[in-house]
C-alpha cells in the first residue's frame, strides 16, 4: 500500500539530490508519546542554530522547581562572555541579534524569568548566553539524556563563542531528537518535571513570534508551540500542533541547505504543508504562498548564529 507521505519522501529525495553535497533535510513526526509517525532523514546531524535554546529554558525551569533558581532573580545583563574553551572573553554581536529590549538593559540586570522568554519567543543571542551562565551546560545536557535524546545531540557552547567553534565545540541536533524534546514538553514528562516545569516552557513557545516555518505551513489559526533556528545555510522549527478537535503532535524539520533566509524558511513551510496533507487527505488546504518545492541557488552571508 503506498504511504500518504511518498509524494514528500519523493520531493525531499531530489531536493537532496540537486542540492549536492553537504545537503541534508531530515523530518521527523510523531505523538506526543515519542513514537514517530513519519520520519525521512530523521537521525542526520545538523548544526543546532538556536534550537539548542529550547533544551536550555527546559534546564532553566527544572533548576526553578527544584528551588535552585528563582524566575525573580536578577541577571547582571552584559554583553561579553567567557569561553568555555579556555576562559578567555569574547563579545556578542548587538546586530546579529533580535532582542534590542534585553541589550537597552546592558550593565543593568534582568530576570531569570525576562530571559528566558526573549530566548524563546524573540531568539534573543544574549539572553542565551546569560541563561548559559547561570543555568549551566550539565544541566542541559541531563535535559537532553532525560528526553531520551541521541549522543548527536549535543549543547557544547553559547553563541558566538569562536574559540571553541575553532576547536570543534559545536551544538548540535537531530530532527528526531528536537521531535523528543517537544514531545517531552507536550506530554508533560514525569522524568523532566512534569506540569510544573513544562506548562510555563510550553507557555512560552506559544508565543513565539518567529511564525515562519512550520506554523506558517499548517492551516491559518491551528495553535502551536514552536522553536526555529537560522543562520546562513541552516533552517530548522520544531512544533508542538494542538489542532483543535484532534490529538496534537509534534512537527520536527532540519534542513542544511544551500538558500537565503526567507527561502529556507517558504521550503520548511512547505514540508509541514505536505505533512498535514498526508495526514489530513479529505481536508482543503491552501498553500502556503511563499512555499515552493525546489531547492533554488540563492546564497546568503553572515556570522553563526549559535
């Protein structure tokens, strides 16, 4: 019998091949149980961009419900961070960022409970990195091991941290594992805290306001929870999609691909257009306007992302 996802499958198999090397598109679909419903690629690594701030909030939140951390704290806000490397400073970029809000308050202080919304809702650069001091890279990765996340998936470092990018210390994900994460988070994991932790992650991935990938190729108003990331040659969301009257589920896509930013973004719509036409067969749904279903060659520049 042939599967409602094979004209997908097909469409991604020559986008990887016409993009040539170093191309990956990786899908990942599943319940909020963690059992996948659809996957292509699923498992392929792929540079994390500013995904890897949905498992540090996750820490943050944990580290609050155990009484470690408080959501009032106040964050000494600054813009020069140390690496893990080696100890030695370096600077964020203000104008590679989306959170002029958190950088109006350097030399002043924030909350713990300020940062880690602008980190998920505006992707903001500098409100991760504070969150990577004060939460801490272990606790991050017990996030990831609680989730049941693959050894690819990895949160070495903070943004912008060039010497240990230079020395192979890199973030790193999989469609599959982003997929058990949000999962995790949808389904209220007992092992990661349960409601007390992940309603308020949850909460604020609702609020997201970079709408332009998964969201945007679902049917206008379905309600979602969503992390992207994005830097030159990378685009990746993952979803957690409560339609109303269905049992939700999570959308995970990663592409390492050679396009601009809005492209990138109109290919990833696209995808989670054809999943909810796999899945929703006997439903009209519009395309999304911006989709288009081949990888194109427009190239674009700029500094890592995370």
């Amino acid at each position: 019998m042939r599967s409602p996802f094979s004209d997908l499958d097909s469409r991604l198999d020559r986008a990887a091949l016409d993009g040539g090397d170093g191309m990956a598109l990786s899908v990942w679909l599943g319940g909020l149980d963690g059992r996948p419903r659809y996957e292509h690629d699923a498992r392929a690594p792929h540079y994390a961009a500013s995904t890897m701030k949905l498992p540090l909030v996750m820490a943050a939140f944990r580290r609050v419900a155990r009484g470690e951390l408080h959501l009032d704290m106040e964050v000494p806000v600054r813009g020069t961070f140390a690496s893990v490397l080696d100890g030695s400073p370096f600077d964020l970029d203000e104008t590679d960022d989306q959170d002029p809000v958190t950088w109006a308050a350097l030399g002043g202080t924030r909350t713990l409970r300020q940062l880690a919304e602008r980190a998920i809702t505006h992707s903001s650069n500098i409100a991760t990195n504070l969150l990577v001091d004060v939460v801490g890279l272990d606790e991050v990765a017990a996030v990831l091991r609680l989730a049941g996340c693959s050894s690819t998936t990895v949160v070495g470092r903070g943004i912008e941290d060039a010497r240990a990018r230079e020395a192979g210390i890199t973030n790193t994900v999989t469609a599959a594992d982003l997929g058990l994460l949000m999962a995790a988070v949808g389904g209220r994991a007992p092992d990661l805290g349960g409601e007390a932790v992940l309603g308020p992650v949850e909460e604020l991935l609702a609020g997201q306001v970079h709408l332009d990938q998964v969201p945007a190729g679902l049917p206008a108003g379905t309600p979602t929870a969503s992390k992207s990331g994005w830097i030159p040659g990378v685009s990746h969301d993952v979803a957690l999609v409560r339609p109303e009257g269905e049992e939700p589920f999570v959308l995970s896509v990663c592409t390492t691909i050679d396009l601009g930013e809005a492209d990138a973004a109109a290919f990833v719509a696209g995808i989670a257009r054809d999943v909810w036409r796999a899945t929703h067969p006997d439903e009209a749904i519009e395309p999304y306007a911006g989709a288009h279903d081949d990888v194109s060659t427009t190239r674009s520049s700029g500094v890592d992302g995370a």
